[in-house]
C-alpha cells in the first residue's frame, strides 16, 4: 500500500510539472485571477491553473488533484529574451554623437546615432582606453515603446489590509490572497521580516535598513532609501526617488520601476551596490523626461535589462541591457552631455541561467519561463 501511495504521489508530482509547463506555455491565453482546468493526459486527474500580476512579472500556481491528494506548484513567470543579439545599448537619436571617454567598455550591439562613437576627454583625465566591439547601426529619434507598464490596482486589495503589525514575521505565501501591509507610520524598516506576497505600502518615504529581511515582496512609496549593507529581493514601485547606498544588493529578481512626468526622478544607485533583474524610469512627454535621471557610480553595478526614458549617468557596469535616452556626466567642474566616462556595458559574462526582460517588443515574439520557485 505504501508503494502504491508512493507510485501515485510520484505520478502526481510529474503530472503538475507538465500541467504548470502547459501553463507557462499558454500563460497568454490565461486570464487574470480565473481558474482554468485541464486534464493534460485525459485520465482523469486534473489540474487547476490561476495567473496573478505581481509587479513587472507574473505569479503561476498550478494545483493537480487525485483521491484526495494534491499537489502544487507556484513560481515567478516572465517574458524573457533568449536571443543574445539583443543591443546591449540604444540611445536615442537627437543629431548629437555618443562620447566615450576614459576606461569605458562597450561590448555587443549598440543602436546609436549615426551608428558611431566618438572619444572625447575630460579635463586633467588619464589616457582614454575604449574598448568598443560590437555590430552598430542607427537609432531613431525616439527609445522604442516599453512593453509592459506597471499598474497596481489598490482596489482588489483593500479587504486583505493588515491594519497594524502584530508580529516582527510576516510570511504569506503566493498560494495565498495578497496581504497588504501600511507602514505610512513607519518612516523605517528595520529588525523585521517580510516574506513572499505581500504589499508594503507607505504615503511617505521609506528607509529599509540591513536589519531588515525582505524577500519577494512589492514595495510601492514616494521614494525609497535602501541602506547599506541591505541584501533582499524586491520589487519597488516608486513616484520620485529610489537610492541603493553603498554596498547595497537587490537580489535577482528584483525591480525598480518609476513612472513620472510631473516631478523631479531619479534612480541613484551608489558605488558598491548591485541590482539583479530591471530598472525602469518612464513617463509620456519630452519634458518629463528632462527630470529624469539614472545614476550608477563607480563600482555599482546593474545585471539584467534598463530602460530609461531620461539621462543615464554610467561609471559603474551594466551587464545586460541598456535603452537611454540621453547620457549626461557631471563632475566637480563642469556638466557634459552624451557622454560616458569609465563606464562599461556587456552582457556575455551573464550566466546562462539568467533571464534578460525584454522590456520592448521584439520579432521574434514572447517565450516565458519560470524565474523562481516558491
């Protein structure tokens, strides 16, 4: 008896892998929070499938059912780039050459004005030691549309609002409904964990400290301050300013998304922190984009894909993708434009294993695969 309660559990382990891969496949076919049911082998036994938007990514969870047994399965699905002939690099074109200057690296194929680079120095530099390799052509005198914009619909959430914390622990699951937690109280997070499917919420900034674990949930705030030595994984919906100070790690697969044509925006991420996934800084007019800018200074680095439709300072790595649309570089002296000064972006040092998003349409179509298993 034992054997054949082993026999079928083990049947029934493979039967939800090969349900949530049919799902992967047809997850564009699903609608949002519907159940579907299928019986991939028509014997009966039966798989349930529910689609959750979480963030820039998707929440699949499968649950197969027999004799009163079940079975799930729950990960973190996106749209991810298999093609590496991707750009690693597209500026918009505004009549003015791409500079590099001092130690940068350029390595894949770069979209850019007049498809050419030229050098350039800065006052009292080093020799410069560009290093450039990679197919270019022409860019546009527009960055290419996002695919996905980011939309949080509070209303669904507003019944699973914890009013108050009542535990220094907090752990939901993503098989469970969303739990929203408002710390607009709390100017600080720290000596707290906040794990899995969850909705940290605040009407003021936030400052999340190293003390603080925080791991697979959705921070949404005015601006958002990560202190040193933080290391967690998140993905943080901001309206003016996300910091990542020194040393600071956001764990694959994070994201930092700001969408704003009003107000003054940047995404600062100081030397000696890293980002792994995306970073997205948005808006809908020219001159919102004008208040727009990403910084990543010496020694911070970003692994994954960003798309700033704003000025990108690079002294830092970029091992991904990168779509500005403008460089900017200010120093003790004086401020210069299109310009990139000891900054480097290349993306074949990138594991195999890591999904790239493609944060704009592409030819070859959608391929979705799982990015994390809960």
């Amino acid at each position: 008896m034992l054997n054949t309660q082993l026999e079928y559990r083990e049947a029934l382990v493979h039967t939800n892998k090969a349900g949530f891969d049919y799902a992967t496949i047809q997850i564009e076919e699903l609608s949002y929070n519907t159940y579907r049911q299928f019986d991939l082998n028509e014997d009966g036994v039966t798989t349930q499938a529910i689609k959750k938007s979480w963030g820039f990514y998707d929440i699949l969870s499968t649950a197969t059912f027999f004799k009163g047994d079940t079975v799930r399965k729950t990960g973190i699905v996106a749209n991810i780039i298999r093609d590496r002939t991707t750009p690693v690099l597209y500026l918009t074109n505004y009549d003015q050459p791409l500079k590099l200057s001092g130690k940068t690296k350029i390595e894949g194929r770069s979209v850019i004005p007049y498809s050419t680079f030229e050098t350039a120095y800065i006052n009292g530099q080093e020799p410069n030691m560009v290093s450039v390799m990679g197919l270019k052509s022409n860019s546009d005198d527009r960055l290419p549309r996002l695919q996905k914009d980011i939309f949080i619909d509070f209303e669904q959430y507003k019944s699973y609002l914890i009013p108050e914390f009542d535990s220094n622990r907090i752990v939901n699951g993503f098989e469970q409904e969303t739990k929203v937690i408002d710390v607009s109280d709390r100017l600080v997070l720290s000596e707290i964990t906040l794990k899995g499917n969850l909705i940290i919420r605040t009407t003021d900034s936030l400052r999340i400290e190293a003390s603080a674990l925080l791991e697979d949930v959705l921070v949404i705030a005015p601006s958002v301050f990560i202190a040193p030595g933080f290391e967690g994984t998140m993905q943080i919906v901001a309206d003016k300013r996300v910091t990542l100070d020194k040393d600071a790690l956001l764990k694959y697969p994070s994201t930092i998304t700001i969408n704003n044509d009003v107000d003054s925006v940047m995404v600062h991420l100081k030397s000696g922190s890293k980002l792994a996934g995306a970073i997205i800084i948005n808006g809908k007019t020219y001159e919102g984009a004008q208040k727009r800018q990403l910084i990543i200074e010496e020694k911070a680095k970003v692994f994954g894909s960003i798309y700033n439709y704003g000025s990108t300072q690079l002294q830092g790595e970029i091992i991904g993708s990168l779509f500005t649309d403008r460089f900017h570089l200010k120093t003790r002296d004086s401020e210069y434009e299109n310009i990139i000064h000891n900054g480097s972006i290349t993306k074949e040092s990138l594991p195999k294993s890591f999904m790239l998003m493609p944060l704009i349409s592409n030819s070859e179509g959608n391929h979705y695969e799982i990015i994390k298993e809960f």
